[in-house]
C-alpha cells in the first residue's frame, strides 16, 4: 500500500511540473512537437529511475552523519552531508551521459530534434530535485526510492506529453497575436497545474474517514462511561436506602 500511495502521490500530486515548477526549461523548449516530448520524456524517467536509488544508496551509506559506521566505529562521528550537492550532480551527469550516448547511437533523429537540451538534462532542476526530495522526505527503502525515482520521472513525462499534444492542437487555433507562443502555453500550463492540485482529494479522504471513526469511537467510549456511571449510582442509592 505504501508503494502505491508513494507512486500515484509523485504522479499527479507532487508532480515535478505542476506541484513545484521544476524541468520549466526543457518543458517549454522541447515540447512543441509530441514525437521530441515523447523522448526527452523517456530519457527523464531512466535518469530519475537510476539516479535517485543510487544517490540514496550515497546518502545512507556515506553521506549522512553516521553512515560510514560501517567502516568501523572510528568513523561513527564522520559527517559528509555537506558533499551532498556534489556527489548528486556527479552521479546524475554520468547516467545522462550514458543516456546521450545511447540516443545517439539508436535514434539520431531523436538526437539532433532534442539538440542541447539532452545533454542539459544533467543541469536539469527537476532531475536534482528527486534526489533531493527524496533525502529530505527521507524515503525509507531503496525499494520506494526506485518508485519514487520512476512515478517522478512518469509526472514528468506526462506533464511534456500532455503540453505538447495541446501546443500541436493550438497551433490552428485562432490564438490572439499577443498570447501566441510561450504566453498561451503559461496560461494552459497554470490550468492544467490546478486540474492537478485537484488529485489532492485522492489521499485526504482516506484521512477524513479515519478521524471521523475515531470521533465515533470516542463519543462510544463517553456513552459506556455514561452508562458506567448510572449503573455506579444505582447501586449507591441502593446502598443509602
């Protein structure tokens, strides 16, 4: 249940783009067509599926105070937290490397579409911040931190893919002069961001329903102590007579 909750929550209601604007640059440059969208999608969702396992990998055994306990207990007072931005962009820059040579050699239509902003995935705040929300959310497993790595990077691609098929629609659409381009895109990518905070719904009714059972249960629990009570002073009047 919990991997569950974790996925459909990183999806529609922490999404990268609409809960926190994140991966702005390449979501307004690249998604003019569905075909580009669709692969600078792909490639964020294999980044943030291996990135962010292994930059939890770094965090629990090397980065936070007292990981290199391991090591020996000599090291239990060692604190590498502030290496953290470091060894993250480190070891997303390779797997974007990795992933730029695959495209390259597989799909180079692909490759000259996505141009420089392949390569740019590896600045790329959205593929940082999984990682970083992972440390500060303080994802329990490696097992929620590849969910988390692969629901993010879905948001993601969903948030392009979506962006992308309604640019191509407006493209014959009688958009004013003034809001054609990027200024109708703001305006639809606000829109959608609000249809999505409407997902929050998803996880808060299950909230709902357990305070209001508990509110039962304790008025149930005042009714049996009522109840006590009048049996408690029965048997005193009994004993007064």
């Amino acid at each position: 249940m919990e991997h569950v909750e974790l996925f459909f929550k990183s999806i529609f209601i922490d999404n990268m783009v609409f809960a926190t604007f994140l991966g702005m640059c390449s979501y307004l440059a690249v998604s003019k067509k569905v075909s580009t969208a669709v692969g600078l999608g792909a490639a964020v969702i294999f980044v943030l599926a291996i990135t962010v396992p292994l930059n939890w990998l770094l965090d629990q055994y090397i980065l936070q105070p007292g990981a290199l306990t391991w090591l020996g207990p000599e090291f239990a007072e060692y604190d590498l937290s502030f290496l953290s931005f470091i060894m993250f962009i480190a070891t997303i820059a390779t797997m974007v490397q990795l992933v730029e040579i695959v495209v390259e050699k597989f799909s180079p239509s692909l490759y000259n579409s996505l141009g420089i902003f392949l390569p740019l995935i590896a600045v790329n705040c959205a593929i940082l911040g999984g990682s970083l929300f992972m440390q500060s959310r303080e994802i329990a497993s490696l097992g929620l931190a590849l969910n988390y790595g692969i629901s993010s990077g879905i948001g993601w691609f969903l948030a392009i893919l979506a962006i992308a098929a309604i640019r191509e629609k407006i493209r014959y659409s009688s958009v004013p002069a003034p809001l054609r381009g990027l200024g109708i895109t703001f305006i639809i990518t606000g829109l959608m961001a609000i249809g999505f905070m409407s997902f929050g719904g998803m996880l808060t009714g299950g909230d709902e329903v357990a305070k209001k059972e508990d509110t039962t249960v304790k008025v149930e629990e005042k009714i049996e102590l009522s109840e006590e009570e009048k049996v408690l002073a029965d048997n005193l009047n009994k004993v007064s007579e």
